[in-house]
C-alpha cells in the first residue's frame, strides 16, 4: 500500500513550531506517511475556510491532530476534526507543547486516540487507522 496521505491539524496560534518540527521530523522517521501541509496560507472568509479545508481533508487518507495546552479552544481544530468525521477519515492526536494525557482535549477527539510524540507509537496509531477505518 502507498503511504497514506496525512492531514495535520494544529492551533495555529499556539503551536506552529510544534507543527513544523512534526513535519521535518516525519521526513526523516520511518513512518509510513507522508504529510500534506495544506493549511490555509492567509486568512479567509470563515465559508471560503471550510470548503478549503474540508476539500483538503477530503483528499488525504488520514489526519494526525497535533495537541497542545490550549488546542480545546481551538476552533479550527475542532472543525478539522468535525469534518475528518463527516468525510469518514481516520484520525488520532499526538501530545506536543508539553500537552499530557490531564491537558483538555479538542471535542470529538478521544483520549484513547491520543498518543505521546513517538515515532514508533506513531507508526503503530498509522497502522490501525489504516486497517480498522478502511
């Protein structure tokens, strides 16, 4: 099987950096999935967001929600994630930003879907996305 595309989900405001060593550091991991930054590069009507995001999330095969101290209150993420379940996506979080398993989680994601930041947790969360929502 091709390496799944992957959605990330992040508080923009609170955990871009977190979000881009992610992404490099997925580079150079050996899990299997390659990452589509399609975030949204400048700010948009909140009905031209949506369709933008939901077509983007629509076009992956899974989405990784990266969860910080304040990613609750985000509500992009929470509408990334509404949308991954609408589009019948699967989807896990990983703690970053020193988030643990007592940090409050966006709505709709599960603790029991949330990891800690680990290459080899991560491949594993990969795997079974991939075998149980398919």
């Amino acid at each position: 099987m091709a390496q799944p595309r992957t959605f990330i989900s992040f508080d923009f405001d609170n955990n871009k950096n977190e979000k881009e060593l992610f992404a490099g550091q997925s580079c150079n991991s050996k899990t299997p999935f390659s990452i589509q930054d399609w975030s949204s590069k400048e700010a948009l009507p909140q009905n031209e967001w949506e369709k933008l995001i939901a077509d983007k999330i629509n076009k992956c095969d899974l989405a990784i929600i990266l969860v910080g101290k304040n990613t609750s209150k985000a509500i992009g993420v929470v509408k990334e994630i509404s949308f991954a379940v609408k589009k019948g996506i699967p989807f896990f979080g990983v703690y970053v930003g020193g988030a643990d398993q007592s940090t409050l989680l966006p709505s709709g994601l599960a603790r029991n879907r949330t990891i800690a930041w680990n290459w080899e947790g991560i491949a594993k969360a990969i795997d079974q996305c991939m075998t149980q929502w398919k």
